[in-house]
C-alpha cells in the first residue's frame, strides 16, 4: 500500500515538473489559479503611460476604476505593483488582464502598463483606467 502512494506522489511531482507551459516554481500557482506567467509574457505588447504620482494613488485609483466599472479584480499585490483583471465587459469572462505599476528611478513617476493575450480586453481596459489616471495626475 505504501508503494501506491509513493508511486502516485511521484506521478503527481512528474505531471507539475513536465507541465509544457510553465516552471517548476510557476508550476504550484498554476494549479490553484494565480499565475501571472501568462501575463508577464504578454508585457511586450503592453500599452502604457506614466504619471506624477505615488505609485500606491496610482494603485488606489485604479481599483476605484475598475470596482466602479464592476470588472473584477482576481488579484492585488501592491508591494508587486500588480493587479490581474478579469470580467471585462464584451470579452470572454475569463481573460485576465494585467495592470503593472514601476516606479521610475528617483522621480516621483509611475510608469502603469496594461496586458493582456487579448487585444480587445487590453483596450478597453486601458481606455477605462487611462481615462481616469490623466484626470487625476499630469501625463509624463
């Protein structure tokens, strides 16, 4: 019976290492739903603006944006300057979104992109979190 469980926790460790589309340290958060590996790949192709503000109204301000536009936020992690989205109107409601939030050097600049595998989603949310960032604080 012991040879059973060995014999499947092994199968098991084989499954998470081998997993195709992640690592092994991506791997665990995979499987409980809060990976942002698919995100952080499509950064490349972010669109952005920066800011002159704190990097924490910036985060604040976005959150308020986006619970008024009632588009959940799956995760926020404020120390990573990084909120994932997902819900946004008109597209598949589980595309995730990824807003990232960079202090820029010494200044008091926060650079904010927004990703997604999605153009549409990428977009729209842009649109809404942009919008409301430029009335808030001067463009940089």
């Amino acid at each position: 019976r012991d040879w059973v469980m060995k014999n499947r926790c092994l199968l098991l460790f084989f499954i998470l290492v081998s997993c195709g589309c992640s690592t092994l340290s991506d791997a665990p958060r995979n499987l409980v739903g809060i990976s942002t590996k698919e995100m952080e790949d499509a950064r490349g192709q972010s669109v952005y603006q920066s800011y002159d503000c704190q990097s924490s109204q910036c985060f604040s301000a976005v959150v308020e944006v986006m619970e008024e536009n009632k588009i959940k936020i799956f995760s926020r992690d404020e120390k990573r300057g990084l909120i994932v989205l997902m819900g946004v109107p008109g597209v598949v409601d589980t595309t995730e979104v990824g807003v990232f939030f960079s202090q820029i050097a010494q200044e008091k600049v926060v650079k904010v992109e927004v990703a997604s595998r999605s153009a549409p989603a990428k977009r729209k949310v842009a649109r809404l979190i942009f919008s409301k960032l430029s009335a808030a604080f001067r463009n940089k």
